[in-house]
C-alpha cells in the first residue's frame, strides 16, 4: 500500500520564459508512463499495442518507483495508453487509473501531459483537474484511411477526432495535435487536415503544438509501405506555418526525422520544438530519442539554441484549475541551479 502522506517534491528547476528569440528551439524534459499497452483499435502499422487480456495495468507503486528515479530535470510526465472501449465495463476504471497516475505524479512535483485516444466530454473534465495539458493526434480528416490503416480502429474516425478538439477548446485545456504522414493520405488530405487544426484553434484558441510526425516502419509490425519520405518534410513545415497561426508551435520529432541536415532544414522553415525528450519513444521504440546533449552537438554550430521548456506553455497558465497552481508556479520560479547545457 502507498501511504496518504503526499511525499516531499523532487527538486525541479525552472524553464524558459515566455519570449523566444526566433533562434530558440524548445524541447520538455520528459517521462512516459504507460498504464496499459492494450488497446481494442488494430491500426495495421502500430508498435505499441498488445491484445486485451495479454498484459495487466502498472500499478500506482510501480509509477511511483520509476518516477522517483528521475533525474531533477525532468518536468513533463507523459500518460500515454492504450485505448479501452467506450462501451467496455472497465473504461470506468481504467479512467480512475490514469486520474490517479496523474494526481500521484503532481504528489511527486512533475506536470502531467496526457495522451490517451479519444475521450467523452466528461472524462476529459476529469483529466482536466490533474493535467497541465492534454493531447490527441488529430491524425488525417480523410476517411479515406478508414477503408485501409484504420479499417479496424474505430477510434481513428477522424470525426470523432475532430470533436475531440473541440472539447478540449470548450474546456479550455491547453492542447497537442498533430498529422500522422506516410499512411497513405494525399497531399491534399494534409492540407485539408491542417486548415482544420487552424480553423478550431481560431475559434477557441487552445492548441499549443502542432506535431508532423511522419510514419517511420518498425521491426515489429507487418510493414505498410516505405512511410513519408523525410527529404519531403521541409517544404511540409513551410507549407504548415504558412497555414497554421503564428501561436501554433510546429514540432518534429528528432528520433524520427534522424538526418541533421533535413532536421537543419525543417527548423529554417519554420519548425519551433522538437518535444518530449525522454528515455523511450512508446510509439516508435525502434527509434530512440536523442539527448539534449546530442542535438545540441548539431545545432549550435547553426546558431540554434536547444532550451527546456514546460509541457504548458505560460500564455495558457490562466486556464489552470487551482491545485494546479502551486506546482506549476515552482516550475515556473524557481532559480535555475544548472547551465542549460546540463539538462
């Protein structure tokens, strides 16, 4: 059993401010924590799910535990899982459970970020209370994929996606979205699906980042096809930024987009953050994240400067619920006790 007594906050340091000179490149500090792998969706190129009924759930001690080993840096805990269904008699329960690993790493002094498929209106008021943010690929709007990648994934239905977005801009909940690339979507369908990330946040102005994650085939699945062409990319992040509003950060994810010189490129056309940082990518675990150290390496040379950042990006602290508060404004002030080169 844990104990009721909230334990003592790992020490945290403080991360950037809220002006970002144009040659500042963000990344969060971050851990994933995985409550389950299985999922009720069979996306044809997934790496991450395993069936229902093959594994059990971590447990709030064993979050505790690796939680506690983190170095001091770490700022963002990432709740990333496999989807119960909506009709299923454990969603309840598997919901509790991600609310509780959430409260658990607040207890411990991380900011939650959670990333669990689609959620009702209910369940994302729920989430809201214990996360600082909150994410979901909008993936692709066409419907198209729904005959192919996504033919037993219902909750890939890129309506029920597109809602999703909205309830997290009727909550206010500062939130990540992003375009899956390489599934056999058009170049139009990626268009389409970026003006519809711009026309939801000009309603109610709540997306953070926008992530253009290209498909990237792993050794474990049944491969579908070479994936997006990398040297592709750049001219995708000009063609984005051209689209989406300037308060929009576009983020790529350096493990995926793994070429220093296309990763140069995506940055000079307009790409801003290269995300979590942490010591698994869940999703693509054939290709592991790279250190803060390492990108450094191939973008100082450059005259970018790689900062941590939090997973909350400060113009959206109002939205805050008030236990929130305190952990955040540590972050947020806390005299920073290490160079940025140490982190």
């Amino acid at each position: 059993m844990i104990s009721n007594q909230i334990p003592q906050p790992i020490p945290a340091r403080p991360i950037l401010s809220s002006t970002i000179p144009s040659r500042t490149i963000t990344y969060s500090p971050a851990y994933t924590l995985v409550p389950t792998y299985e999922c009720f969706n069979r996306c044809t190129y997934c790496n991450f799910r395993v069936d229902v009924g093959t594994q059990g759930w971590l447990s709030i001690a064993q979050a505790e535990a690796q939680l506690r080993s983190l170095p001091p840096s770490t700022c963002e805990v990432l709740i990333l899982s496999g989807e119960v269904h909506p009709n299923s008699p454990q969603r309840s329960a598997w919901l509790q459970h991600i609310h509780q690993l959430c409260q658990r790493a607040l207890d411990l002094g991380f900011l939650p970020h959670t990333n669990v498929g689609p959620l009702s209106h209910q369940e994302m008021q729920q989430l809201k209370a214990v996360n600082v943010s909150m994410g979901l690929m909008l993936e692709q709007m066409t419907p198209n994929l729904l005959q192919t990648v996504h033919r037993h994934a219902p909750s890939k239905d890129p309506e029920l996606r597109y809602q999703q977005l909205i309830q997290a801009g009727e909550l206010k909940i500062p939130f990540t979205t992003g375009i899956l690339l390489g599934l056999g979507e058009q170049v139009d369908d990626r268009i389409a699906s970026l003006e519809t990330i711009a026309q939801i946040h000009a309603q109610y102005g709540h997306i953070q980042e926008c992530i253009l994650q290209p498909y990237s085939p792993g050794t474990s699945e049944t491969r579908m096809g070479q994936g997006f062409p990398l040297e592709a990319l750049p001219e995708l992040v000009h063609t984005a930024r051209s689209i989406l509003p300037e308060d929009i950060t576009l983020q790529i994810p350096p493990n995926l987009v793994h070429q220093p010189e296309i990763l140069l490129a995506c940055l000079e056309a307009g790409a801003r953050d290269l995300g979590g940082l942490s010591p698994i990518d869940e999703v693509n675990p054939d290709y592991p994240h790279p250190t803060a150290a390492q990108l450094r390496a191939c973008l100082d040379p450059q005259g970018w400067q790689l900062v941590p950042r939090l997973p909350i990006y400060p113009q959206y602290d109002r939205w805050l619920v008030p236990p929130l508060d305190a952990p955040l404004n540590r972050w947020r002030s806390l005299i920073q006790s290490l160079p940025i080169g140490n982190f």
